[in-house]
C-alpha cells in the first residue's frame, strides 16, 4: 500500500542528509515522498528522484527568538509549512521536538487541530526519558529517536497505533 509522507528538514548538511536518506528509503518502498527543506539542497533531494520542495529559510545560530523581527526562526518556518501540511495531506508527519527555540510538541497540537490531522511521530537527537512526559501529553502516537530513525522503526509504530492516516 503506498503512503505519502512529507519529510521536513530545515537547516544544515545534518539535518538535510539524514532526512534525504529517510525520504529514499520510504521511495525505494513504493511510497510518495515530498522533501521540504532548503533551496541549496534541491540538487540533492532531486537527484534521488525525490520531489522537493522548498522551505522557508531561518538564522540558525544564535536563533532569534520566535515572533522577534530578528527574522524567521525554525518555528516560524515550521508554522509556515502548515498550508503545505493540509495540501499535500501526508499519511503520517515527523517532528522534531526541538525547533530552535519553540517546541515541536506546539506545532503537534496545532497540526492535531487540524481536520483529518495525520498521526505525529515526534524525533529528536535527545534520549525520550529528556521528554516522556511531555510526549505522553501530546497528540502524537509516539516518539523515535534520531539514532534508530528508519522507515522500518516508523512502520513498527505505525502498527502499534492502528496505521496511518486512511
């Protein structure tokens, strides 16, 4: 059965790649996948035969603080994929629980105010003990860290939480 999924990576080379090798892994097993990350990385995404599309562009170091006029920041830039996220209507969404400044876990609940939202799988670099409560508080079905994050890991929790969005 194929799923679509939306792969959002912002930033750099660490955070781009990593979501490239995902979104082919999700191709290579008949899925849809769109990855929306910077302009620079489109040769990338696309050399894969990925869609790409591109992300709005932040100041990564030091992050301005959200709604500051310093410019966007990972949040703001996360918050402006939210038109894409109802067009595209992914079967399933990753976020990271960090986005520089604001938390992931409010755009989750934002997403889930949405109709027909797409389960949230939240990601991060940090262990899940750092967030558990949090996590459990949220509207996502679950969390997998960035270290065990593969397309066999997000199908195993898909099934644990009925599958994704039908």
């Amino acid at each position: 059965m194929q799923r679509r999924f939306l792969v959002a990576a912002f930033g750099d080379a660490g955070h781009a790649f990593p979501a490239i090798a995902l979104a082919r892994a999700l191709a290579r097993r008949g899925n849809e996948v769109v990855v929306e990350t910077w302009e620079r990385w489109r040769d990338a995404v696309e050399s894969e035969g990925l869609r790409f599309t591109a992300a709005e562009e932040y100041k990564t170091f030091p992050p301005p603080p959200p709604g500051s006029g310093d410019g966007p920041s990972a949040a703001d830039a996360a918050l402006a994929l939210l038109p894409f996220v109802e067009e595209l209507r992914p079967d399933v969404t990753l976020l990271d629980i960090d986005l520089g400044g604001e938390s992931g876990l409010e755009l989750a609940r934002r997403l889930h105010g949405q109709a027909g939202p797409p389960p949230v799988i939240l990601i991060s670099t940090h262990a899940e003990q750092d967030y558990a409560e949090l996590i459990a508080a949220s509207p996502a079905i679950g969390f997998l860290p960035k270290t065990t994050l593969s397309a066999d890991a997000i199908r195993a929790l898909l099934a644990d939480h009925g599958g994704p969005r039908r």
